[in-house]
C-alpha cells in the first residue's frame, strides 16, 4: 500500500486512494450492519409476539370460546397448536378479570394470572418483558384484547416470545452479513483497480506534476499559435476550438460541445468540418476572411474517433490566389485544347472546337474565318483574299454575326516580324475608327453593339509562318473586358489551332491527291463488251485512300475477265501500287493467260515490288494484296476463276438462290513461288457473278462469316439489274464505322446465239482455203456483213495457209459475230506467229503484216491443245449483235 502511494504515476495513486475508501466503506458498513442485527432482536420479539397474539385474538372460535360456559375445553388445544407452530414460548389467553383459559401448564388453567393485563382490558394492546414459562430465560409478552360483538373486551391473549431464541436467528444472518462484506469489499477493489488500470491508459502513466506541466503547455499553445486549432468527435461535435478559431469563424465560447453545422458557420466550411475527410489548404469563405483549412482525421487505438482541423488567415492573399486560379484556369483551357482541338484532320471539325473550347470560359462567343483557299486544302494566297466563316460557338444561338459559310471581312491586325499579325482588342463601338477595316454590312456592327457585345478580341491564325484566316472572341454584358494576359492567352489559344488546321489542311489536300491518283487509276466508264453486263461500286475509307480495286477486261473471242484486288496498307504508296499491279493484270490478260497462271505472274511482280521497297527503305518489306480473277466465256458460258487470299465470290442464279463457289483461297500475293488453283464453272444464262473486296463484309464489329449471311441475304432480295443490286447490298452492308476502303462489282452473264457462232474442223490440207473462202462468204452474207467479206476472205486465207503449212495436228476455223467480228484459227502447233517487215526481194513474209494492216486487232493465245491466232474487224453498227 505504501508502494502504490508513493507511485509516480495518477493511476497508481489513484488505486490507493480508491482501495483504502472502498476497504473503509466496506468494513463500516459490515460492523453498522452487524450491531444493528444484534439490537434489533428485542424489537423483532415484540413483532412475532404481538404478531402471534393478534392473530390468536381474531381467529375464529375464540370469541365464542370466551363467551362459552368451557372455554378451556376449546381454548387449550388451539392455543397449544399456534404456540408449536409459530416458535412462541406461550400462549396464554385469558378472561377479562384475568381467569386463565388456557396455558403450556394445564394445572394453571382457571387460575388468575401473576401480572398485569392492563391496559389490554380496556381494549389497548401492549408489550412487556416478563419472566419465560416453557424456557428460563427471560422473554418479550405481546397482550392483545379480544372484544365481543358489542365492542366490550372479553379476554386478552398472551404470548411470549424468548429472547435467545430470536438471538439464534440474528446469529443465522451474520454470515450471510458478513459474506455480503467481503464480496463487496473485493467487488470494490476490483472497480478501483479497473478505474485505475483505465486512467492510467488515458494519462500514458504521467505524474501529476507531468500532466500539469503538460496541460500548461498545451495551453500555452493552443493560446499563442496564430493558427486556429478545432478539434471534432466523430459524431460532428465541437470539443475544442482555440481563441484564434474563436475568432476567424466568428463563434462564441458556449460552442463547444455543439453541431458543428449547428454554430452558425457557412455549409462549405461545416460540410467539411463535420465529415472529417482529409483536407490540406482548402479555401473557404468565412465572413470577410478567407481560410485554408487543414484538416486530418484522428484515431485512438486504431479506431476513428473525430478529427484535428487548422485554420490559417489568407485574406491577405485573395487577390494572389484569385489571380493564380486564373492563371490556372487558362492553364488548364490550353491543356484542354491540346487534347480536344487537333484531335482529327478535318479543319472545319478543328475550327469549331477551338469556339467550343473558348466557350463560356474565356468568351461568351467565338468564331474562326478561314481563307477559302484554305478551305480547299490550297496554300492560302494573300491578306486580302476571301475569308469564309467555318466555325461558330455562344451562350446564344441567336447573336447578329456572319453565320457559318458566309464570308466576312477580316478584322484590323498589328503586323508582327514576318507577317504573321498579333492578337488585338476592340471595343465594339470604336470598330468603326480603324481605317484598315472595312465591314461588309456597316448595319451589323450596330446590331451587335445593340445586342450587348462590347468587346472583341481578333487572333490571326498563323501556321507554320503562312495566314490562314482568323480568330474572334466577344464579350458581351457585364463581363470584364479582355486585358493584356487575355490577349497573351488567346494567341497562344490561336497558335495550337492554326498549327492542327494546318494540319488538317496538309492532310486534305494530300488525301485529294491520293483520291485523285487513285481515281485516274481505276477503270473510267465501261469497256466495250458483251459477255456480261456489269455494275460496280467503290467507296474510298474514311480514314484516307487504300488500295482496293476492280476492272472488267474485255479478252478475244468474246470473252471478258473479271478482276478484284485488296492492296495492303493505305494512302499514296498503297494507291500507286494498286496501279501498278492494275496495269500488270491488264498486261498479262493481253496475252490470255490462264487464271491460276495469271495470279502466278502476279504473285511474282508484288515480291518483286516487296524487294524494291526492301531495299529503297532499308526495312522490311510492306507490300502485299489480294486478288479474284475470273474469264467468262459467253459462247460455253464457262468461267474460268482463282484467288489469291481473297474472299471467295457470290453467285446469284437465275432463280435468285445465292451461293458462295467453293475456290481453293491460295495465298496472298507477294509470298512468292506459290501455285494457284483454277476452278472451272458452268454460268446459266442470267447469272450474276459477285466480286467484292474484305471492306465490305468484314470490319471491327463484324466478322467476315457474319458479313457474309448478311451479303447472301441482301443478293436474294436484290433487283436483278446490276445497277440496282450494288445499291442494295451498298446499302444493307456498309457500317458507319467502317475503316476500309469498300470495292462490289456484279457482272450479269450472256450468251452468245448459236446462229452467231460459225465452226469449222478441217484437214491439214491446202485445198480446203479455198472451200472456207466460199464457205466465210456465205456465213457473212447470212449475217448481213457482206461489206467484210473481202477482208474476211484474205484474213481467212492467210491464217489458214499458215497453220496449214506450219502447223500440226488439226486445224479449226470459228467465225463469231458479237460486237466486232472475229474470226479464230486453232492448230496444235504452240509456236507463236511473228510480225516482221518482208525486204522487196523477198517472195513471202507479208501474209501477217497485211493481216495486221486490215483488223483492228490480232493476237495468239494458247490452250491446252495448242494455240489459237485471232483477229477482230470493227462491223457497222447496223449489223452489230444486239446485247
């Protein structure tokens, strides 16, 4: 005990204290306890007697027992029942004039009793101390009247209650009494070494002199610190808040312990304050002052319990801070525009983001001219040249300015260094007074002054040291009008857009001469042929020109190739290599190669033109495409098809069922040293042969099996004219996302009447030139050419005379009239007939240059049996077969 009060700390101390009261407290209540059991025992005797005597006294029988002629016959027995059952030392009961009627002796019974009975005869009850009857020792008499009817006391009964054995029973509670001590005694003790355990926690073990010392300097501190210190519960209540938060928020002492919302301060402020969140030098508004709050949450043992805030003074710095946040502000408008103004090459979409950037935050309209030169994606001529307005923003949409695609005058501007021209700022009304501008409505100027703009700020647009036009901004009501560092900003607001219309206008106008290059190469009108009637649609990608492309190539012997090509990559080099590889087709479908053979040769002029690029860039290569080649024969009605990686074609019957031909893919072009297949169909007449690039079928949100059942789907419904049915499969399959170029070509079959097909087989003999002279005379007088028939006649002849004395094997002569006529000589022999200038001593060799003198076109092309050499004739139009 001595150690605990001589400990250093509160809690040690307090621990003593409480313990020492408590065992104090205890004990004087357990001895107070005990005494007043032990003098308590004389009055609980005279309760249990009085208790027992009264009960006797208005039980029933004993009044009548009194007033009987034996009342002992009755009284005795009951009497010494009661004083067994209730612990009594005796119950004596006896007549008025104090004859006992009953008693623990029955020898005493009708014998007047040795004490007083009064008071009790005239009806008061009393108690006294008497000798004991059963027991020796002394005992406490209880004398109860007992009245009849008519209120007259008729006896009184007496009972004795000893003394020590009411001393018994106060001697069975003291244990029960002194328990109770002890468990409060340790019960006691441990609350204080509780309290005790708890305070110390809370003081860290601190002395008295330490907590002292300690509070003097916290409240030193809280009292000097030019900082005002608030301190908030987690439940929004001020515990405490120093002088100088008393006086920057304006409260009254009698706050503390209050809402913090419930003080009067503004919601910003409270808001804060009472949600506890962290917060470092937020500014708010209190009054005249302005205070950046810090604010931190606190806890105790881990738990959150409030939170500790500072409040600093800055109203010193308002005009700072409102000039830093509008320094920001613009700081942040010019990051805001590098991301949205630029973000696509188009320079009207470029133009009306810079407005939409300016407005409301900078201007309250803004609008951008630029030279119509511009426009075109043309190098803008001079100061003076036309401007065309091209963007406009505003908080209303009705202001009284040149609307957008009118032209407008430029506004006056101070020439910098160059040419360039720097930002300038107007009021309104004074526009007039400046002698380089002249408006081209005077009335307008008026109308915008009337409408409530005051200010105006003008910006040329300068990119790359060349005017592109210019920028506005106004300012109308009450807004401040533009100062030294709005001009600064707006040329810098300027600067970023003309450099991306700039831009915008480079990429333009290469993106038209990528068009153009690509439009001079793809097929312009539609040959001169009849095998097929054709139909085609090509749409450039939105993003810039790639490199897909279609042609339809009018072979002899009536027949025509169908060709579609995907070059890899896009713009002005995936455009020329598109018309290289076109003129490549062109040039191996003149000398009829096969289909498979064709993609062969092909396939070597893209490694050859992947090498080239190879060695010119010193990297990797980057050419490659895909392509469908087909030959339609409308004399077999036979088509002849191959691909290289391309998407297999669609075939329309005449029925209007939709099929995909099965074509071995093949790889792309520009693997090199690959081999092609050539699959060889039947057409009905009326069929509709469907080419068409990936583009159309296939893109980001699209697979190509998807893009496919849509492409069969829109060609069952489709119109049978050509014409109509790229429209439909246009316009069912083209997504608006799309970003590939789109190329669709429909070719619908003919046939060439038998009756315009002449065939003969003939011998390898001489004799028979003349009989097919004869023969080529009447065919053509049947067709009504007669006018060809000399020429006719000498073409036959010579080819004929050739194949006879050079060729092998047997010979065949075709003659077809379609639009031209032709005429076909096939042999077996695979060597190639040579055009050559005979000398005059010579006797022959001038059979094929007159030949090539007389048609309009000749040619050999080779099959599998040998070769064919054809010409064709130009007929007239009357005679020419109808399509």
């Amino acid at each position: 005990m001595r150690s605990a009060l001589r400990s250093r700390s509160v809690g040690g101390q307090v621990f003593a204290l409480m313990l020492i009261i408590v065992t104090l407290l205890v004990l004087a209540a357990g001895a107070t306890l005990s005494l007043q059991a032990r003098g308590s025992r004389d009055n609980q005797a005279r309760v249990h007697a009085l208790t027992v005597a009264r009960t006797v006294a208005v039980a029933p029988g004993v009044r009548q027992a009194l007033e009987s002629r034996d009342p002992a016959r009755t009284l005795q027995p009951y009497a010494e029942k009661v004083r067994q059952r209730t612990d009594v030392d005796y119950i004596v009961v006896t007549t008025a004039q104090g004859i006992r009627c009953s008693h623990p002796n029955p020898k005493l019974i009708g014998k007047r009793v040795d004490h007083r009975i009064y008071p009790a005869t005239v009806g008061r009850s009393f108690t006294d101390k008497t000798p004991g009857v059963t027991r020796p020792a002394p005992s406490i008499r209880a004398a109860v009247p007992v009245k009849n009817a008519r209120g007259q006391v008729i006896g009184v009964v007496n009972a004795g209650v000893s003394i020590p054995s009411v001393a018994r029973m106060v001697s069975r509670q003291l244990p029960v009494i002194y328990g109770s001590t002890a468990f409060a005694l340790l019960l006691g003790g441990g609350g204080a070494a509780l309290v005790a355990r708890r305070l110390r926690r809370q003081t860290h073990r601190l002395g008295p002199a330490e907590i002292t010392r300690m509070y003097e300097h916290h409240d030193a501190v809280l009292r000097s610190v030019r900082e005002g210190v608030l301190i908030v519960d987690h439940g929004g209540r001020l515990l405490l808040a120093n002088d100088e938060a008393l006086l920057l928020l304006g409260l009254v002492r009698d706050a503390h312990g209050r809402q913090i919302t419930d003080v009067g301060l503004p919601p910003g402020i409270a808001g804060l304050l009472a949600s506890g969140r962290e917060a470092t030098d937020e500014v708010y508004e209190v009054g005249n002052r302005l205070l950046a709050v810090n604010q931190r949450p606190a806890k105790r043992r881990g738990q959150p319990w409030g939170s500790v805030a500072t409040l600093r003074d800055t109203t010193e710095l308002r005009a700072l801070t409102d000039k830093a946040d509008r320094a920001y502000a613009r700081l942040q408008l010019l990051y805001e525009a590098g991301v949205r103004v630029g973000s696509s090459l188009d320079m009207e979409g470029t133009a009306q983001e810079l407005t939409r950037v300016a407005v409301p935050r900078f201007a309250d309209y803004a609008t951008v001219d630029l030279h119509e030169a511009v426009l075109r994606g043309e190098e803008p001529g001079d100061r003076d040249s036309p401007l065309r307005r091209t963007a406009f923003s505003g908080v209303r949409q009705d202001p009284p300015l040149r609307r957008i695609g009118e032209r407008v005058s430029s506004f006056p501007v101070t020439q910098r260094a160059g040419g360039t021209g720097q930002a300038r700022v107007f009021a309104v009304g004074e526009l007039p007074s400046y002698p380089d501008w002249t408006p081209q409505d005077p009335e307008r100027l008026g109308w915008v002054r009337d409408y409530g703009i005051h200010w105006l700020l003008t910006v040329p647009l300068s990119g790359r040291g060349v005017r592109l036009g210019q920028a506005a901004f106004w300012r109308s009501g009450d807004t401040p009008p533009f100062d030294e560092e709005d001009r600064t900003f707006a040329e810098e607001l300027a600067g970023q857009a003309a450099v991306a219309i700039d831009n915008a206008r480079r990429y333009a106008r290469e993106h038209a001469t990528t068009l153009a290059l690509q439009e001079s190469l793809l097929p312009r009108g539609r040959p001169e042929q009849q095998a097929v009637v054709a139909a085609q649609r090509y749409l450039p990608a939105p993003g810039g020109v790639r490199g897909d492309w279609f042609d339809v190539i009018p072979l002899s012997g009536a027949r025509v190739a169908l060709v579609v090509g995907d070059v890899v990559g896009h713009g002005l080099h995936a455009a020329a290599t598109m018309g290289r590889l076109r003129t490549a087709v062109r040039n191996f479908s003149v000398v009829d190669l096969p289909p498979d053979e064709l993609l062969a040769r092909l396939d070597d002029v893209v490694d050859q033109l992947d090498r080239e690029v190879t060695a010119t860039d010193g990297g990797a290569g980057a050419v490659g495409a895909t392509c469908l080649y087909a030959v339609y024969d409308p004399v077999s009605r036979h088509c002849t098809l191959a691909r290289a990686g391309h998407p297999p074609p669609a075939l329309v019957r005449p029925d209007g069922s939709v099929t995909f031909l099965d074509l071995p893919a093949g790889p792309p072009l520009g693997l090199g040293g690959r081999l092609y297949e050539a699959v060889e169909t039947e057409l009905p007449e009326g069929s509709r042969l469907v080419l068409y690039t990936d583009g159309l079928v296939q893109d980001r949100e699209r697979d190509i099996e998807t893009g496919l059942d849509q492409l069969r789907d829109a060609l069952t419904d489709a119109d049978p004219d050509p014409e109509r049915a790229c429209d439909t499969v246009m316009a069912a399959l083209l997504s608006p996302r799309r970003t590939d170029d789109v190329c669709l070509l429909i070719a619908r079959t003919t046939a060439l009447d038998a009756r315009r097909v002449a065939s003969w087989d003939l011998p390898a003999d001489p004799e028979v030139v003349a009989r097919m002279r004869a023969a080529v005379a009447r065919t053509l007088a049947a067709w009504n050419l007669e006018e060809a028939a000399f020429t006719t006649e000498l073409v036959v002849s010579e080819l004929l005379g050739n194949a006879i004395r050079h060729a092998v094997g047997p010979v065949r002569l075709r003659l077809l009239r379609n639009r031209a006529l032709i005429c076909e000589v096939a042999d077996g022999s695979t060597t190639a007939p040579h055009l050559r200038r005979a000398a005059t001593t010579d006797e022959g060799g001038r059979g094929l240059f007159l030949v090539a003198q007389m048609v309009q076109r000749w040619g050999t092309r080779y099959t599998s049996q040998g070769k064919i050499i054809w010409t064709e004739q130009d007929i007239p139009a009357a005679g020419r077969a109808p399509r």
